[in-house]
C-alpha cells in the first residue's frame, strides 16, 4: 500500500471545481494498550492524504507532545468557556483529564472533501454516533486481555497503580466494540495496520464516495 | 496481501466448534469489457478462501470452460425445470442465453462460513437484493466509455456487431452502479485488484463477522 491509493481532496473534486464528496471521519477507539496510538501513525504515514483530528484536552503534554499538532492543550477554563458555548462535538473524562473535538474541526475537514482520523475513548466515539455524526467507527481490540495486560506492563511509562486502572477501565469499555462498525485484532501489528488501511481503502470506494465519478461517466458518454 | 491475511472458516468456528459467522456473499457486477473476469480470477488467487459460486447457463460452453467448474451448463429443458420448482435464487437472459444461481449454491456457502464470490449481471444482482439477499455488492467501471470501447475492440472474441450490443448494454447497465455499496473503476489492473481486496478484508473486518472473537475474548477474560 502506498501513494498511489490515495486520493487527493483535490482529485475528489470534479471538473467544474466542485466537491462531489464529503471527507470521511475515521473515528478510532481502543482500550489503553491495544497500539492505537502506533496504529494510527502508520496508518497516516500510508495514506498521506488522511488527517489526524486535532483534539482539545486539559492535560499536560507528555513527552515530546507538540500544542496544536498532538493536542491543543488548553486551561480548565478555557475548556468550560468552549464546553459552554457548544463548540464541542463531543468531549469527555479520560483518566481524569478532559478531552474535546471542536465542531469546526469536524466541519472544515467535510467541507473541504479531506479524510480525518479521530483517536478517542470509546464514550466521545459514542456521544459522536449518538449526535448522528457521519463516520466509519473502527474499535482496536488486543487479542486477549492477558496480553493486554502483559503490554500495559512492559510498556513501563504508568505506575502499577496506573495499570491496574487502565485494564479495569479497559473491562469497561471493550463492550463498547459491540456497535462499532469494524473491529481490528492487533494481534500482529502488520497485519492490524493491513486491515486498518483496507477499511480506509474499501470505504473510499462506496458508491456515495464515487458520486462524482458517476457523473462525469455519463456527461462524458454524452458528448 | 497474501495468505496470511485469509481466515479460513474453521478459524472462524468459536472453541465449541459453532460457527460464529454466516459466510459473505460478494457480489460482482460489470458491463462486459470492464474487466471483471481478469479482476474476479485475481481476486480468487488472493483469497484462497474466497471460493467462485458456480451459475448455471443454457449457453454453449467457451474454449476451456469446464462443466461445474465454470458454469453448471445444461439444456433449455432442465434450466425451465429449475426455474418452475423455484430453485434459482436469481435467474436472467443475458445476450441470449439464461444463466442462474441455484439456492443451494447460495444456502450451503452461508451455511459453512464459506465466503463465495458470485459474477452475476446487474440484472440477477437486482432480484438478489430485492429478494433480501444479504450481501456485498460491488459494481466494476471502465475508466470511460471511449475506454470500454477500445477494450471490446481488442480483445477480437465478438463480432463487430456484438461489440456493438454489449456497448448498448453497457449504456444500460451502467446507471445500477448507483445502488451497489462499492464501485470499483479498472483504469489500472493493480489498483482496482488492490480495492477489491481491500472491500474483501474490510468486510471480514465487520463487528457482525467479529462476533465470536468478542464472545470468546469475554469468556478468555473471565477465567
């Protein structure tokens, strides 16, 4: 899989300029220590194209984590202001920390035809569906929850305390799969990201994606 | 994409040897000259798994073709026999001569978990959708009718006045592209094969077919 699988914003439109389709929210959950996180690069890194959703949180930035690329890391009140005044699609608590997409985010990404990839807990993912947002819901299971555990542990950047909240929450959350629209087994990592870009590709070819090209196939047969 | 990516039906059985997941009934359609022959035999070679639903015909057997392997052929008299004990789950005149998928096909495939590819005219997939047919409908499209042409043109198996039948047909055909789920254009071979992979995996990617990973996965967890 490679570049040339991927479509353009600019290719989406037809020949009068015109945006035949919407962009496609990509929205992806997982219980702490499935390899979203590493999934995600990688899938971004295959198709350039698609766009990480850039996330409002409360939190403080961790490691090497960048304002406005990673996360934009705003205050409490900063966060209630915007809660307030309804700019969130969806925003939730997630260990403690709060977590927001803007709906401008959401909007811009549409209106300009450009794919986004949401990484949220299962809770946004749901408020999300709930408010009839349009997207494709990809959840990231472990392959067992003693091998999600075994990951949690060798990973080493939470406490065993940390842990032990991580998988409890994990327990809670991995029914949430149960109305996602496709589950990924990351069981090997090639073969999760394989499945991961074959929903991105098979979803770009659905028929509502492909309007524009129908079109242009009869007004060309027409000349 | 290779073997490792197939799931055989029995690794699709849960623990107790139930069969966790009805198999998928992947339906092609295409006007004659796009290219679904050469796409549907690559795609069998991809997916091991993935096994031809062979059709019946009335029609006269081409070059290699073999019986039961190919196509079920038989006479005008047995193929009425069928039609009359209602034993087609979609049957249609196409060029002259009548081809169907039985029931049985159809039942026995689902039945095993067996994923089966079906190459059927838009006509036989309109009666299978209408008649509740579950299943995933991709419709294949030349890159242009000018294309569709020169292809017809040069691949010298018709008359020059069939090449003329099967571009009306194509002009009639094309516009039920609109009510399949997927549309996949073959200007280049690899990458329509690489899409059609892609809805393959995808689909097998659906929470539906998952079900028995998540039943077992809480079963694993409460040991």
């Amino acid at each position: 899989m490679g570049e040339k699988e991927t479509e353009t914003a600019e290719e989406r439109k037809d020949s009068d300029g015109e945006e035949t389709a919407e962009g496609t929210l990509l929205v992806l959950s997982a219980p702490s220590g499935a390899g979203k996180t590493s999934l995600s690069r990688a899938l971004l890194k295959t198709f350039p194209d698609l766009r990480p959703s850039v996330s409002f949180t409360t939190r403080a930035p961790r490691g090497k984590e960048v304002d406005g690329v990673d996360y934009f890391f705003v205050g409490d009140a900063e966060f209630d202001r915007m809660a307030a005044a309804g700019d969130f699609a969806e925003w939730a608590v997630v260990h403690g920390n709060r977590y927001g997409t803007a709906k401008a985010t959401l909007d811009e990404a549409r209106r300009q035809g450009q794919d986004i990839l949401l990484d949220i807990d299962c809770q946004g993912a749901h408020r999300l569906r709930q408010n009839g947002e349009e997207g494709v819901f990809v959840f990231i299971l472990p392959p067992s929850l003693d091998e999600l555990t075994r990951r949690l542990r060798a990973r080493n950047t939470e406490s065993p305390e940390d842990v032990d909240i991580r998988i409890r929450n994990a327990w809670k959350e991995i029914p949430a799969a149960s109305w996602y629209d496709y589950i990924v087994i990351n069981d090997d990592f090639d073969r999760a990201l394989e499945e991961l870009a074959a929903i991105v590709l098979a979803e770009r070819c659905r028929t509502v994606r492909r309007a524009g090209f129908l079109h242009r196939f009869f007004l060309d047969g027409k000349r």
